[in-house]
C-alpha cells in the first residue's frame, strides 16, 4: 500500500525514450550506460528494461538543443 507521503514514478521503455529525444533505441542505449534502470531480466538475458522518469528528466534536460 503507497502511503501519501510516498510517490509512485513513472517508467517509459527505451523505445518509448528514444522517441522523445529523436535518437535511435541504440544511441539511447549508449547514454543510458551507468544510469539507474529496472531491469526485468535475469544478469546476462534479454529483457524489458525501464527507465525512470528521473533519470528520463535528467537525459532531456541534457540533450535539450540549442536554436540560434
């Protein structure tokens, strides 16, 4: 049971990411080296992998582009 002072974040798939910053599923990939996801797979496998909506903040805070 969440509690009111508790916060349920959002995940998005690394699909779901890679269409928001215009990047391919394997650019993501590579930025999201070192990062916190949750990884649904056992070490080693294939699996779905989520990123947190934090972590998602912090990559389009960074990736933002710069019109002149």
């Amino acid at each position: 049971m969440v509690t009111a002072t508790q916060q349920i974040e959002k995940h998005f798939r690394i699909a779901e990411v890679a269409k928001l910053l215009g990047l391919s599923r394997g650019a993501v990939y590579s930025i999201l080296r070192g990062e916190v996801l949750v990884d649904f797979s056992r070490p080693g496998k294939k699996g779905i992998k989520l990123v947190p909506e934090s972590t998602l903040k912090r990559l389009l805070d960074r990736h933002k582009k710069t019109f002149r």
